[in-house]
C-alpha cells in the first residue's frame, strides 16, 4: 500500500538518526512485535480494559474514516468483511461527530406533553 503525502510528511520530518530503523526504544533497536505487545497490555492494564493491539488499530481506523465522511462500504471493503452488519458492530462515528451532526440540522420539534383524565 503507498504511503500517504502525510505519512510521506512525517518521515521526511522525522529527526536524522544513527540507526538503520526510523523507531527506536533505545536510539538503536527497533519496537519489534514483543516489544509493542508489552508497552500495549501495560497501558490496556493501566486504562483498566482489555483489547488486542489488532483489533484496536482496525477499529480505530474505521471510526476514523467514517468520521471523515468515507462510506460504511469502503470501510467494510478494507476491514474485509463479508457483510455491511459486521462492520457496522465494530466501525463507528465518534460520540463527538455525532453531536456535532445533531447540532447542525437545526431543527427541533415541540412535543407537546399531554394529560389525559382517567
């Protein structure tokens, strides 16, 4: 997959370093897997929840994009899912960006409470 003019921008920025690795926990070695896996559960331990580093990346990437205005489809195109009801279990808008749409329709309509005598 090619990288994004972003990502293009990150890495060109990214300060000139002595080792053959971008990342480095120690200014020489790379994070290897294990290594991720350690810093992950620790910080899942101390938030108090339990979730794989996999399984957050993808959902974090499909909340992002839907949150950016990309289609459930493409979002269930590059999870892979076979079907649009499983991505939308796992793929869903921010709590902000629902607030911010809830905002922005402007219309609020009067219900008006209603008693009736028994």
């Amino acid at each position: 997959m090619p990288l994004t003019t972003t990502a293009q921008e990150i890495l060109k920025a990214a300060p000139v370093s002595f080792s053959e690795y971008l990342f480095t926990h120690d200014g020489r070695r790379p994070y290897y897997e294990r290594k991720m896996r350690e810093i992950w559960k620790a910080a899942c331990k101390e938030a108090g929840f339990k979730i794989s580093q996999k399984c957050a990346v993808r959902h974090s990437l499909g909340c992002q994009l839907l949150d950016d205005g990309a289609e459930l489809a493409l979002v269930q195109e590059i999870y892979g899912h076979s079907t649009i009801e499983m991505t939308r279990r796992y793929a869903k808008r921010s709590s902000r960006k629902v607030l911010d749409a809830l905002e922005k329709r402007g219309k609020v309509i009067n219900i008006e409470r209603r008693i009736e005598n028994k």
